[in-house]
C-alpha cells in the first residue's frame, strides 16, 4: 500500500509521526502494512481483528508488556474508551511514549484533550489536513489526574454491572434496555432451555436472563471484544453462568438451535448511520431460532423494525412502547 491510496486520517498519522522501527497500532487495522516487520496491533472489533495477523496481536487492556514507545491509533469517539485506553498506555509505554492519535475533525472535541491531559504532559493537535486530524501525547505524568479504576461497576436491579470505557452505556442501563427487561418474566417464559443476548453489550440482559434462568443455557455475543469482556466480568461478579461469544451476529452458533433471541440492536457501525449490520443480525436471529422460538427486541420509535421482523421473521406484536422505545415480540414461523 502507498499513501495514495490511504484514507485522509492514516495519512496524516504516519506523516505526523516520529521515526520508528515498529508501531503498536490500535484501531486502525489499515495502518499495519505500513507500521513495520515488527509491528503489533489491535483492534476491538473481530471483524477488523480478523486482518491482523494472530502473531502481531496485541491488546492493550490486557498486555502486560510493550515493544516500542510509539503508538498509532484511532481517537475512539467515546470519551471514557479513551480514557482506559490512555490509562493502560501510561502504565505501559514508559518515559518515551508518543502517541499519535488521529481522527475526523468533525468526530473530534477539545474533551479529548482534557482526557488526555489528565494522563500526560504534553497533549497538543496537528493543523487540519483534509478534514483530518491528529493528537500528539507525550511525556508521562508523573501523578497521573485518575478519575475512577476500570473496567468501572455499578448495580441495577441488584445485579453487579462491569464494563470497559468503550461499551455501550458503559456499566449503566439504558432507557430502551430497561423497558425491555420490563418483560423478563414473559421472556423468559418463552425459553426451555437456550436463550441468546445478540449485542450483548456490558451483560445487563445476559445477566437478568442467568438469574431469572438458573437451569437454562444462557450464550452473550458481541462483536466488540471489551464488549464481550464486560459481560464476561459481569456474569463473574454475580456468580452467574454466560457463555460468551467474540463473534459477527450469531455466527458461533447453529441453525435452529435457541429458543429465544434478545437483542436491543445498534443502529450504526461506529459513528457512520447504517442500518445494514442490524439487518444481518436480524437475519441471523431467525437463522438460529428453532421454529415457534422468538425474537425480543427493543429500539427507536422511528426505526422500522416490526414490519422488518414481520415480514422476514414471522407473526410480531408490539409488546410496549413509550415516547421513545418499542419492545416487539417475534415468533419465528
Ligand atoms: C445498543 S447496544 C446494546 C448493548 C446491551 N445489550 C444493552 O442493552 O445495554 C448494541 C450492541 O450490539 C453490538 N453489535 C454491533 N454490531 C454487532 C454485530 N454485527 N454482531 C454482534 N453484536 C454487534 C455492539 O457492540 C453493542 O454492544
């Protein structure tokens, strides 16, 4: 690859950054041809993941270690994924750390600087190129500004909640996840013996449905790995058994094989508006639904789900809906 063919955010990265002989680069996967024979990567999406080869893969939430001081990354758009992330580099990189953080300006804010100041000296911004911008962080505090450990913890309904800065809600509950879990006693009523949380999140549907089903089997997936991470120390917390997937949709398990899915569904990969990964996840739902299982599902009034999961599902009812969320019930046909 040259860097005719780069995207406006990796080119500035790699003409903004210092002289290495390898890079750890974390989050833009299109970066690792040109980070060098030794470079180490990550990234927390599988799908991405799944362009880095196994022997370069390095995650920063659970390295112990590093090769290089120098580290290319994408700025994540939340400002709490930053935050751990900046924190695990600072106990990592050591006194030569410099880290070249690019993004879209227009995804970009002056908070991300006050978050990375609270982790080093030196935080200051490239001019715009192409609508494109990098950050520069260097010089280690020595008495870093920390805000709260991670992964952080909460309680809802009396179950633990854990979960890494990058999960959606982080460790909280959201409005359309709580009206969901308004039905649990119905949802679980539906289930003999295998249940699915698709988007599983910090676990807080996985971990209501292991409690309220102590005897059913209970799978939690994700594409996001922190996502995975965060459900697997919640079930933890609560002594409560999950299985866990890093996978696209369903695609860990078989056809017909679950007798209800669960999903509050993103509506967008990253901060792109998309609605095609939802699509597919609907499409797998039914996939891995046995004839009569169901589909539970919360999202945004506006979006149009129900009349999607009628006509590619099966018979679905409207179970509740307020000013802004509607729970529908799916039976696969
Ligand atoms: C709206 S959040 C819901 C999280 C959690 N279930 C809750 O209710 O708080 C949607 C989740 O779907 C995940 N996700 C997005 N695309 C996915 C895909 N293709 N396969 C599996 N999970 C996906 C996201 O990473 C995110 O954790």
């Amino acid at each position: 690859m040259d860097a005719a063919t780069l995207d406006p955010v990796d080119e500035l990265i790699v003409a903004e950054s210092p002289q290495a002989e390898a890079v750890w680069v974390l989050g833009r996967p299109g970066l690792v041809p040109l980070a060098g024979e030794h470079a180490t990567a990550w990234s927390d999406d599988c799908r991405d993941l799944a362009a880095i080869s196994e022997g370069r893969r390095r995650n920063p939430l659970t390295a112990k270690d590093c090769t290089t001081p120098v580290v290319w990354m994408g700025l994540p758009t939340s400002l709490d994924a930053l935050d751990e992330l900046l924190g695990a580099l600072w106990r990592l990189l050591g006194p030569d750390a410099h880290i070249v953080a690019g993004g879209r300006i227009k995804h970009m804010s002056r908070s991300m600087n006050d978050v990375a100041a609270r982790w080093f000296d030196d935080v200051h911004a490239s001019l715009g190129v192409r609508k494109a911008r990098v950050l520069h962080f260097s010089s280690p505090r020595q008495r870093p500004a920390i805000t709260g450990e991670w992964p952080r913890t909460n309680t809802v309904n009396g179950l633990t909640i854990r979960a890494h800065g990058g999960v959606f809600h982080t460790a909280g509950l959201d409005a359309g996840t709580s009206l969901l879990l308004d039905h649990l006693d119905a949802i679980a009523a539906d289930v003999t013996t295998e249940v699915v949380d698709l988007g599983c999140g910090n676990g807080v549907i996985s971990a209501h449905l292991a409690h309220r089903l102590p005897h059913a089997t209970v799978h939690a997936t994700d594409v996001s790995w922190q996502a995975v991470d965060s459900t697997r120390l919640t079930a933890e917390a609560n002594r409560l058994r999950v299985i866990t997937h890093w996978c696209d949709g369903l695609s860990d398990l078989p056809d017909g094989s679950v007798d209800v899915v669960v999903t509050n569904p993103p509506f967008h990969r990253g901060s792109a508006q998309d609605h095609a990964p939802t699509l597919a996840m609907l499409a797998d739902a039914a996939r891995v639904l046995r004839p009569g299982g169901t589909v539970w599902c919360v999202y945004n009034n506006h979006l149009p789900w129900a009349s999607h999961l009628r006509r590619t599902v099966g018979p679905t009812r409207q179970m509740a809906r307020n000013r802004q969320y509607t729970v529908t019930r799916t039976v696969r046909a």
